[in-house]
C-alpha cells in the first residue's frame, strides 16, 4: 500500500489534482466528516466515537480545514494529515489502523479518487 501522499520534495505529488480541478473540491465540512466515518468502516464503538471526535475538531469553524480546503494547493498532503493527527491524537485516537485509515483518506480525497463518492 503506497503511503498517504506524504513524500517530500515540492508542495504536493505528483498524482494529486488540487483546487477546483478537484471532483470533491466543493465537500462541506459536515459532508467529510460523515465521509471519514464511512471510509473507515468501524462498527459503533470507542473507536468510531473517537473518530467522530477527531474529525469534529479538524472540522469545524476557525479552523482552516472546512471541506474545499483539504485539496487546497496552498497546503500539503503531508500539512493535512499532521493536522488530522494532531486533532486524532488530541481526542486519544491510538489504534494504528484506524489512524492510518483517515490518513489515506485524505491522501485519496487530495488526489480526487472517484471511489471515493460512495462515502458521501
């Protein structure tokens, strides 16, 4: 599995399609967090409500992370992910799988991956 977009060198891969050319550039803030949710597939538990915490805190109002602004070109994947698991570590969310499940998620949304409409 190619890890979450997250390289070096320059201000986003190669393969992500940023800004507006981004099929889910206009995602609300509301819809990416029940898409995250979705997209990690855990059964009602700890675990699920620690999700639902952590995206609750990277989005929501004063923060730069509301919906269009995760493919935002003035942002790196890697910037993205540190601030998702600033939020998942901040609300107690540990468990490897999980956290590496909503890392790939954004990297997946960044690159504009159309599988990932079912989640919405």
């Amino acid at each position: 599995m190619r890890e979450a977009g997250l390289g070096g060198g320059g201000p986003s891969a190669p393969d992500e399609v940023l800004g507006s050319a981004n099929p889910l550039f206009s995602v609300k803030g509301k819809e990416l967090k029940k898409a995250a949710q979705r997209y990690v597939s855990l059964p009602d538990g700890r675990e699920l409500g620690l999700v639902k915490l952590s995206m609750s805190k990277f989005v929501r109002e004063g923060r730069v992370y509301t919906g269009a602004s995760v493919p935002c070109g003035e942002l790196t994947c890697k910037q993205v992910c540190d601030e998702l698991m600033e939020c998942s570590t901040s609300v107690g969310l540990t468990v490897p799988a999980v956290v590496a499940s909503l890392r790939q998620f954004i990297a997946e949304l960044r690159r504009g991956e159309s599988e990932l409409s079912r989640f919405f």
